[in-house]
C-alpha cells in the first residue's frame, strides 16, 4: 500500500485564526461500538507461547465512522472524546464523544489545507471538487493529542513540498487556532509530539511543553530526500523556529526520510525512530534511533539489535517508537518474516532487551506497519493490520496487541483481531483507486484504554470516479466485553 505521490504544489494564504466556535455537521454516522467475546483477546508470551492463567480478559470493541478515510491517526482526550483524521477524504476529522457508538464529521474551523483547493481557503480560489482533484492536491493528515494535557494538533501536507497546513485546539475543540507557517522550509510526512523540556533546555512559555514538527526536507530537495529536519514551538504551537536536522547523518547510514512520529521522554529527551533498511547493507544497523537532549539541535545514534530477525520496512516509514512515563523506550518494527518484532531500553538507548516478536500468534503482518504508543510504565498498545499465516495475505484483519509490563523480561501481551473474519478491512478489489494509506494510528487514552484508527473498504468495485470508497474503522480493548475502562 506504501507509495510516494505526486503533488501539484499548493501554497497557502492563511491567517492565524483562535476563539472561533466549531461547527460540526448535523448528521452522525457509524453504529454501535460493537462489544463482546466474540473477539477476546488472546494471552501470550514474546514469540506466541500461551498464558494459560492469564490475569485480564480483554476483548476488542469496534466501531466505523462511516467517512471515507485513508492514512488514519488518532486521538483520544481527557474529556473523552475520540478523533480520527481524516474523515471526508481529508478536509475533516470524525468525532465520537460516546465511545464510538456514533461519529460526527467535523471541520475544523479557519484556515487550513482543504483537497481539491489551490491554497489554503475555500473562500479565494476554486476548489476541484472531483475525487482525483481532492486525492491529488492535501495528504499526509497527522492527528496529535500532547499526552500530558490533551491539546491536540492536526498537520496536512500541502502538496509538493512547500509547507504544512496546521491547526490546534487547547480545549477538546471549542476553539482553534490556525498557524501560518508550520514545519518550513520542509513537508511529506511530517509528524508532531511534545514533552517537557529537557535540562539546560530553552524553556517554553504560556504552555507547559516543548512541541516538535518532524517533516521532511531539506537536503536536497523535500519529499525526495534524503534529509529529515525537525522545529520546535517554546509557546504551545503558535510560532515555531528550526530544531535541528537529524537526517541525513555519516552516523546513520541508508535512513532516509520518511520516518515516523518521534517522541518526548519525561526527561525532555527527543527520540526519532530511524528505519534504515532500504539503503543499509549492515544488519546491525537496520533499525536504528536518533537522540537529542539539547531539543533537536544535536543528535547522536543508537542502533536497535535486530537479531537475526531482519527488518522489512521499506521505503516509507516502518520502524516506530514509544516512551512511557518511566523513561523505557520501545521500538517496533517489521522483521524479515513480516511479524511486529519489540526491543525494549529502560536507560535510553544504551542497553537493549529484544528483538520480541509480539504480535497475535499465527498472524503475519500486513503493509502499512504497526504502530506502538504507550503511557504509564510498561504499558503499551500496538496496532497492525495482517493476516493469518495460513490464509489469505489478500484478506487483511485489523489486530491490537496490548501489555501491561512491557518493559519486564518476560512480559505478557493481549493480543486481539478487531474485525469479525467474515467482513475483512481490505480484500480484492476489482479496479480503482484504493485510499492513500500509508501509516496508521494507535494511542493509550487518559484513561488507559488503548485505542486504534484503520480504514475499511467498503466495495470491491470502484464507484463512478474510479475510486474504492472506505470508512474509518476504530477499535480499542476492554475489561471483558462489558464496561470500557
């Protein structure tokens, strides 16, 4: 599924917008958050071997929001509502604030990357409303909820390489702000998080975290590559200033851009996650994780043993990374035989445990890769999309795979397919287009429910444009099927 687009270049004209009430539209879509045990969680071990006293039971709940959607990420804040980008193609998000038991469309208010648009704003030029003039002009939507205070941003790409579009919210979406220049010179695949400053660090003011945009650029060109450069905002999102350029570096080689979102640990250390696969020849350097402790302005480079699992990512991102909020740091990545291997640091990089492969027993991966997010010590979610060793790579399942002592030698893992065999996310198609999926989404709300964002198609049979219409397709694991956490 993973490909590299091309973009007409799209400028945009926007102004910095904040205190603007939302006006989600009036109709819902989406059913019942579909709980129960028909799609328990199953216990294990690293490399599949069974718990057979397991101490939880979990099962999978699910839910679509019934817009079409493509690379999905997801957020979920302390108020307790759910957003899943993008909705609509990617000129909205979709919103639950009942646990997924129905889904809004929502547009963002202000001035922002809309497909089909020559610039950044509906109301000064004409839109190509066609479905090829809204796949072919916005992508690459990027959904962030900063964990420690539920300020969420959301980033578009405007095309080719010019800039990114990027909105934020500080109060669950009562009100926005619009910002007029995010992560440039630089765009493709840009991705944001945020964290307490590190010592010595430059302090932020008016808000409580450094927040970080990672996009490509800007040696030699942007989306071609192979450089990697990051910005930092010392005021919680509303002007941003160069970090520092971790990619390309001698002390990394064969990692080129498209890397997926780096993390904040408690100490302000920045993690990126470097997949260095389709490039490096050397097996101890496949997988790789570039850190700063000076807020992106140096970087070193650690090299995540990989045993002799390999690694499969490809071009295009593959390799991810978590820090909980004891400091452990955890990469993921696709081993040789398409499984979600896990290496575990609880210093920082300079010891590892791993190479574990932690997905569902007799499940193998399918593209775009597992994604891991994690919260308190131990405890994190990985989401993925395969399917089962024995069957059809054709038909791709949903999986989430949680724990809740990751970071311990021996850790058990709950590990769930969230769709019902019968009714698979992806299957042959018979022509068309199918959605822009690139990446997925997977976060752990405030209230420790892990959560992911997938796409569902919805027809084998293109619709009248020549494009596979999707849904978003959203799931979590529960306490036994009964009450969510």
């Amino acid at each position: 599924m993973a490909h590299i687009r091309r973009r007409r270049i799209l400028l945009a004209g926007a102004l910095v917008l904040s205190g603007v009430a939302t006006l989600p539209l009036a109709h819902a879509a989406g059913g019942p958050s579909g709980c129960g045990g028909a799609r328990p969680a199953v216990a294990h071990h690293a490399g599949g071997a069974p718990v057979h006293a397991p101490t939880r039971h979990l099962v999978a709940c699910a839910s679509e929001t019934g817009y079409y959607t493509g690379e999905t990420t997801i957020a979920v804040t302390k108020q307790g509502s759910v957003w899943l980008s993008a909705a609509n193609w990617e000129w909205a998000l979709a919103r639950s604030n009942d646990l997924g038991r129905h889904w809004t469309s929502y547009t963002v208010p202000g001035p922002q990357a809309f497909p089909g648009c020559g610039i950044g704003t509906t109301a000064v030029s004409h839109c190509d409303t066609s479905e090829s003039g809204k796949y072919n002009t916005v992508a690459d939507g990027y959904l962030y909820a900063d964990p420690w205070t539920s300020r969420m941003f959301w980033s578009k790409t405007y095309g080719y390489a010019v800039c990114s579009s990027l909105n934020y919210t500080p109060d669950n979406g009562r009100q926005w702000q619009a910002v007029t220049s995010f992560a440039c010179p630089g765009g493709d695949y840009e991705k944001i998080a945020a964290g307490p400053p590190p010592k010595g660090g430059a302090k932020p003011t008016g808000y409580r975290d450094v927040v970080y945009g990672c996009t490509n650029g800007a040696a030699p060109t942007f989306v071609v590559g192979p450089g990697r450069i990051c910005y930092k905002s010392l005021d919680g999102g509303t002007t941003w200033s160069a970090a520092g350029q971790p990619l390309p570096s001698p002390l990394a080689p064969g990692c080129l851009q498209f890397q997926e979102p780096q993390r904040v640990a408690p100490d302000g250390t920045l993690y990126l996650p470097l997949n260095c696969a389709p490039l490096g020849s050397d097996p101890a350097g496949l997988v790789r994780v570039a850190i700063s402790h000076d807020e992106g302005l140096t970087w070193s480079y650690v090299s995540v043993p990989t045993g002799d699992v390999g690694s499969d990512a490809g071009l295009i991102g593959g390799v991810s990374l978590a820090v909980d909020r004891a400091g452990a740091v955890y990469v993921l990545w696709p081993g040789a035989d398409d499984k979600p291997y896990l290496a575990v640091s609880p210093d920082g990089g300079a010891h590892w445990r791993g190479p574990m492969m932690v997905g569902k027993p007799g499940v193998v991966e399918n593209a775009p890769w597992a994604q891991v997010a994690a919260l308190e010590s131990g405890h994190i979610a990985i989401a993925y999309y395969g399917h089962p060793s024995q069957g059809s790579a054709a038909l791709v399942n949903g999986y989430l795979t949680e724990s809740f002592d990751a970071s311990v030698a021996n850790p058990t893992f709950y590990s769930a397919q969230l769709n019902s065999s019968a009714h698979p996310l992806y299957f042959p198609v018979k022509s068309g287009t199918l959605p822009r999926n690139d990446y997925l989404g997977v976060t752990i709300a405030p209230d420790g429910t892990p959560w992911t964002g997938l796409v569902k198609l919805l027809s084998p049979t293109p619709d009248k444009q020549g494009y596979i219409q999707s849904t978003g397709f959203v799931a979590r694991l529960v306490d036994g099927g009964v009450s969510p956490r």
